[in-house]
C-alpha cells in the first residue's frame, strides 16, 4: 500500500480556458471549481498559455503587474477584472535552473498574465492567493514542447501545478451558428475530440504529435494549433505520459470541445 506520509507530486493539467463570459457560466464554474477543489493546494502556479509564443522562451513579470487583456469586443467590465496572485521570483528562478544551456530564458517584467491565464486560474482559485507564473511557448512543435515539460517536471517533486492552458478544438472561424445559440457542436469537433481522447487514454504520444496529419477535423478543429500545443507541456512534465490521464471536464461550449485533463 502507498504510505500516506509520502508526499505525491503534483498532477499536471491541460484545460479548455475559454473567455472571459466563462467567468458568468455557473455550470463551466463549478466544473473548474469543483476540480481545483479536489486537487492538492499547490505551492505555486506555473502556466502555459496558448496565447504567449515567443522565442527564446520567457517568463511573465514576478512583481504584481497590470493583467493583459488580450480580447475584442466585449463588455467593458472584463477589462476592469483583476487576478493579484503573488509573484513566483524563486519558481522563475527554477525553470531557468531547468533548461540546458541551449534553451535560455529571458523575463519581461512587465508583462502580466494574459486571459489563458488569469481567466482559468480567477475560475479555480478565486482567493489568488497562490504565487504564479506564466512561461511563454517558444514554438509550435509538438517534440520540443514536450521536451520543456520534461524539463519541468521536477517542479512537481515541490507542490508546482503545471497547467497548459488552451482549447482541445478551437476552430473559431466555423462555429459563428453555434455563437448565435446553435446546440451540440459540428462534427469536426466531435471527431477530433475523440480522436484525441483515444490516443490519450492508449498513451499513443506518436500519433498525438502527428495531429496536424492524422486527427479527423483538421484543419478546422485548428486552423491555427497554438491552443493544442500547450498539452504537450503538461505532457512532457509528467513520470509516464503514456498513463491514461482523468478526464475532469468534458462537453462543449459553442461547439468547441472543453475536453480538460490531469496526468500524473
């Protein structure tokens, strides 16, 4: 039997971050609450957004910056939310630490968490009480993202939540019936999500990485692949990526699939 004294690593999440309205749907929050309630409390926060690529890799900002409100068109109130989670400079420290000498890391110190980040994190862990740090993608490629997670894996040894941030579909320019209240989603979106949910329970990282060839519902499930890419840092930073992951959150929101996840 496990010794209960031992402490466990944290998990690793991949999760469907949606807008800022997510923040007025009680059903997408008690779903996000209710996982981050069952998790262990983490001792920081490090974040992988779907809306940071920028190489070489960097850090956000370890001091308390303005947010950024990186969205067009919605109502003024989500352009005066704020998230004030304490700074991580020890957790930036560490991943710096944990890249090869091959891999630099830069900070910008004045940019904030942008709503990959702050939207989930204000759904699952409203006091924002726990340090965080976001890390930029330095590209799209499914290798060296998981590579990176590798890299931090560790950081989950010390209470570190690793959380990739994105939309396991995300074809926005197909889905303007679903926005205007169209129910169940199309089938690209259905199919990928299946797709993807098989080859994560079988552990199949080959054909994941291969997903621009061999998922159904490409191109449209993701015309552009940046909210996809970050699963493959949370699954770089667990022990055995080939272990089914616990699905925490399925379903779809205006046809997009929610599909959200934790790997240890």
């Amino acid at each position: 039997m496990p010794d209960p004294d031992v402490a466990r690593p944290m998990p690793a999440l991949y999760l469907g971050h949606g807008a800022p309205p997510l923040l007025e749907d009680e059903g997408w929050m008690a779903e996000l609450g209710g996982w981050a309630a069952n998790l262990p409390r983490p001792s920081s926060i490090l974040i992988v957004s779907a809306h940071w690529q920028t190489a070489p890799i960097a850090l956000s900002a370890t001091r308390p910056v303005p947010l950024v409100y990186d969205f067009y068109g919605f109502p003024q109130h989500y352009y005066e939310m704020t998230y004030d989670a304490p700074g991580a400079p020890e957790l930036a420290a560490k991943v710096k630490g944990l890249m090869p000498a091959g891999e630099p890391v830069l900070e910008r110190e004045t940019r904030g968490l942008d709503h990959g980040a702050w939207v989930p994190l204000k759904a699952m862990f409203p006091e924002a009480d726990i340090p965080v740090l976001q890390m930029s993608m330095p590209d799209l490629d499914p290798g060296h993202l998981f590579e990176v997670g590798r890299r931090l894996a560790p950081l989950r040894d010390e209470g570190v939540l690793i959380v990739g941030s994105g939309f396991l579909t995300h074809g926005l320019p197909f889905i303007r019936e679903y926005f205007m209240g169209k129910p169940g989603a199309p089938q690209w979106s259905i199919d990928f999500d299946e797709w993807a949910r098989e080859a994560l329970v079988r552990g199949d990282l080959d054909t994941l990485f291969d997903f621009r060839d061999k998922a159904p519902g490409m191109p449209w499930a993701h015309p552009t692949v940046e909210h996809f890419a970050p699963l493959f840092v949370t699954l770089g930073a667990v022990a055995r990526p080939e272990d089914a992951p616990r699905f925490a959150i399925e379903g779809y929101a205006y046809g997009l699939s929610k599909r959200s996840f934790e790997t240890s």
